[in-house]
C-alpha cells in the first residue's frame, strides 16, 4: 500500500511536502515573544511623574503667588511657614521621581545585560536579542523624556518658590545677611557610626534625662562625635537638635548618601536658628537646589552610552593586565 502511494506522483509530491514541513518545524528557532518588562518600576516612575501629582503652575508665577500668599496670612513668620510647606513637598516630589527614575534605569540596564548574557549563553540567537533589546531601549528613551519634561516643570515651580523666598528674607532686615552666611558657611566636620544595639537617646548625656529618641540596630547615625561626657556621643538629630548615646553601642562608620542628606537638612535646620523666613530661605536656596541639580544630572546622564548598553554584542572590554612573567 505505501508502495503505491509512493509510486503515484500525486501522493509522493503530497508526501515530500509534509516531510519537509515536519523538517522546518524541527529545525525553525522559535521566534522571540515581547513582553513587558520593569512593570514596578515604571508604575512608580508613572506616579512621580504623574501631572495631576506635580507641583500645579501659579497663575502670575511668583508676583501671583507672592500676592495669594499675602492675602492669605498676614503675618510674615506665618507666610514663611506656608512656603516651607510648599518647599518641602517640592522636595518630596523631587526626590520620589530621583528614586523612581534611578531604579527604573537600573531595571532597564539589568534586563539589557540579562539579553546579553543569553546571547553569550547560547540560549538566545543575536537575530532574537536585537528586537528585545530595541524595544527596552525604545522604551528607556521614552522614559528619559518624560523625565526631563517633569524635571524641567519641577524646576521651574523651584525657581518661583525660591523668588518669593527671596522676597520674604529681603522684606525682613537682617534675615537675608543671616541666611547668606548660613548658606556661605562650611558644614562642621561630621562622624557617623552603626548601632550594634537597639539603644536609647537622651537629652542629656546621663540615662536620668529624658529620651527623645531610639536607635535600631544597624541605624547608621551622625554627630560631632568625641565624647560629650565620659561614655557618652553627642548625635546630631534629624531636626538638627542634640541627642546622646552611649558610646558602647556605637561604632564608627562611612558616610552613605542618606546620611549625608540628613546631615545637610539639619546643618540648614540649624542654621536659622529657629527663624522661619531663614529656614524657608535656606531650603528655597540650598536645600530644594541641591536636590533638583541631584535629579538633573541623572536623567541627563542616562542618554549617555545607550547604543552600548542595549548593544546585543557589545565590543569586550579591554585588557588591562600586564603580560604574565616569562
């Protein structure tokens, strides 16, 4: 029977057919399936940068501002006290979109080199990679821009804020020489240590005052370090008041950004001195700045070296070690 079939030109050419389709279904690499990827991250991102939740344009820009803030409350302490609201939750929305942007950029890196490494692997063909690859970064550039469009609306609303700040400080003598300095000044040296136990703070250096704060294990803390009496560190709190600990559960440590951050928030808290207007000076002039130029510089770094990154064979790195002994 098979004979047959085989014999009939119909059949065999039928036959011939199928086994070649069987063949190419054996042999045919499976094609690559897109697929989303850092969905977390860029919902996060998708918050920070959300309009409806970034700082709204002031009809007027500073004047306006200025004046809706002057028929509102009359007393100029008051009227600082308003701006520092506004300052901060510029700050806040400034450093939710800095932290959201970063762990989306190390996403989009991760997800590139993770292409990569199938690629080195052979588990992926570069044919396959290429598409992926081109979409993350088709994606990582539309990201970038709207970060730098809610940058650039951040900093405006920071530019205007800091105006009217100006103005506050300048309408009080005194104020505006005294937020210069403070500004001008360099920080005092800072020592920063790990707690290696949960342990309390104190007012005083004596475990007979009253405590005003904890310590976790593990928190990492600053002050001016030495010893504010004997067994006792004076920390710097993060209000910029003093608090102290037993110099037993402390040992020194490196400085790490948050810390930094929280050391220069109460070096500014210190600075005024309890003054509103210098407070909300200080944060409109170095505080809010600070953080803004921080969140510049990363969205406008990550446009570099994207053809590399998303590269599905990108050049080897080059050797630097020397030739071994003969």
């Amino acid at each position: 029977m098979i004979r047959s079939l085989l014999s009939d030109p119909i059949a065999r050419a039928l036959t011939c057919a199928l086994l070649a389709g069987l063949a190419a279904c054996q042999t045919e690499a499976p094609r690559p399936q897109a697929s989303g990827s850092c969905l977390v991250e860029r919902a996060d991102f998708g918050a920070a940068t959300d309009r409806a939740g970034l700082p709204s344009d002031q009809a007027g820009g500073a004047d306006g501002y200025y004046a809706a803030l002057r028929r509102t409350v009359q007393d100029p302490g008051d009227q600082a006290r308003t701006l520092s609201v506004d300052l901060a939750k510029d700050s806040a929305a400034v450093d939710h979109m800095t932290s959201s942007f970063a762990t989306l950029k190390s996403c989009r890196l991760d997800r590139a080199e993770e292409i990569r490494n199938g690629v080195a692997g052979g588990s992926l063909a570069v044919a396959q990679a290429a598409p992926l690859l081109a979409a993350e970064r088709a994606n990582f550039e539309s990201e970038i821009a709207v970060a730098q469009d809610a940058a650039r609306r951040l900093g405006q609303h920071e530019a205007m804020l800091r105006e009217v700040a100006d103005r506050l400080a300048a309408a009080r003598p005194g104020t505006d020489l005294k937020v210069a300095r403070a500004a001008a000044a360099a920080p005092p040296p800072a020592h920063f240590f790990v707690a290696t136990t949960a342990a309390a703070i104190y007012a005083k250096p004596t475990a007979t005052a009253s405590r005003v704060a904890n310590l976790r294990r593990t928190q990492r803390v600053q002050g001016p370090g030495g010893e504010a009496a004997p067994g006792w560190v004076q920390l710097t709190l993060n209000d910029g008041s003093p608090g102290y600990v037993e110099s037993a559960v402390l040992r020194p440590a490196q400085a790490n950004a948050s810390a930094l951050k929280a050391a220069a928030k109460a070096e500014t808290v210190r600075e005024a001195d309890g003054d509103p207007i210098a407070a909300a000076a200080l944060m409109a002039r170095v505080d809010l700045p600070d953080r803004q130029q921080a969140l510049t510089a990363l969205v406008d770094t990550s446009t570099e070296g994207l053809a590399q990154a998303f590269n599905p064979s990108p050049p080897p790195a080059a050797d630097t070690d020397p030739p071994p002994a003969s």
